[in-house]
C-alpha cells in the first residue's frame, strides 16, 4: 500500500517537474526569437539601402562614362581644327620662305601680312635668333615655345577631362560592385536566420544565429566605410 502511495506521489510530482523545465528552457527561446527578428529587420533594412546605393552608383558610372565619350569626341573634333591651322601655318611659312629665298620682299611681305595671330609671336622669336647667321637657331618656328595653338590647348584639355570623367565611371563601377557584394552579405545573413528557426536543436539554432549576426556585423561595418549617393 506504500508502494502506491509513492507511485502516486511521484505522478503528482512529475508533470510539476515538467513545467519548471519548459519554463526554464522559455526564456532561452524567448530571446532566440527576439534575436532572430532584430537580425531580419536588420538584414532587410541593411539590404534594401545597399541595392539602392548599387542602383544611384550605376547611374553615375552611366553619366561619368557618357560624359567622357562626349569629351573624347569633342576633344578629336578641336584636335583636327588644330591640325588644319597648323597646315595653314605651315603653308604661309613656306611660302613666305621661299619669297625670302627669292628675294621677293613684296610677295614674302604678302605672305607675312597673313600669318596668323598665334603663328606671329614664333615667327618674330625665330627671326629674332637670326636663323641664317646662327647655326644653334631653331629649325622653325614651330618647335619654340611660343607656337601654341588655342585649339590644341583645349583638346588636350578636353582630354584630360574625358580621362577623369572615365577614371570616375571605374570607380563608380567598383563601387557599386562593393554594394552589391554587401548585398550577398545580408541575403546570407537572412537566409541563416530563416532556417534557424527550422531547427528544434538549441545549440544548431544558436550557432546558425551567430553565424548571421558575424555576417550582419561584417555587412554593417562595410556600409559605414562606403560613401553614399
């Protein structure tokens, strides 16, 4: 009779010991749960902010490398201009070298009369070197400094910005594909906080959490260093 007593306690018993296990294991669940969704609304967030700047990036690698092809295409279209007042230039020297070797004043005059503004200060220094008497005298007035053309100064600027403008359009590029990459971070980071919760073992939860909270900090930390458009 004893002996039924004690069975009965321990029935009694039993079911109490139940419930203070599955209140001790709540709260650990409890706080998994809370984890679980700070990491998704974390991940979503982080994720929706790093495909936009991925998409501002792209349109700005768009206009640096449109504006670049207009600068190369501007810059050969002034470099030609160049090089046909170079041909003018180079025509009316000729010519007014022949006249000067022909001791034609008038017709060497004639020809001097129509150099242009930006050929005259070359032509008066080479004149000034005594090209005749002075064997160290430059060859022509085209290799002194002084010949400089409007027109080739500003191709070699417009080519100099067409170059900055596709430099940029590259780290545009780059930059977006960092975002992007941080992208991948974040969808991993939701994808291991999505099937953790499919796992009724504590410990394979746990670890699976941590894995998307390492990969949420590292996602975090790279969209603080990227600049923003």
């Amino acid at each position: 009779m004893a002996q039924d007593d004690n069975t009965e306690s321990d029935r009694v018993v039993s079911p109490a010991g139940g419930r203070a296990q599955r209140q001790t294991s709540l709260p650990f669940k409890y706080w998994l749960d809370i984890a679980s969704a700070i990491l998704l609304s974390v991940a979503a967030l982080a994720s929706s902010w790093a495909g936009y700047q991925s998409k501002r990036w792209s349109g700005v690698q768009s206009a640096s490398y449109n504006t670049a092809s207009t600068r190369w295409v501007q810059s050969a279209r002034i470099a030609t201009f160049a090089c046909l007042y170079r041909s003018v230039d180079l025509e009316l020297f000729i010519e007014w070298l022949n006249a000067y070797k022909d001791g034609d004043k008038e017709r060497a005059r004639f020809f001097e009369q129509r150099f242009r503004p930006e050929f005259r200060p070359a032509f008066d220094a080479w004149i000034a070197s005594r090209p005749l008497a002075n064997a160290a005298a430059p060859s022509s007035p085209f290799v002194l400094p002084e010949y400089r053309q409007e027109f080739s100064d500003r191709a070699a600027q417009l080519e100099q910005e067409a170059g900055t403008a596709s430099d940029h359009a590259q780290a545009a590029n780059q930059q977006g594909d960092d975002y992007v990459l941080t992208t991948v971070i974040f969808s991993a980071t939701l994808f291991f906080t999505g099937i953790a919760a499919h796992f009724s073992k504590f410990r394979v939860r746990v670890a699976l959490l941590i894995i998307a909270g390492v990969m949420a900090v590292v996602g975090l930390v790279q969209l603080a260093t990227y600049p923003v458009r």
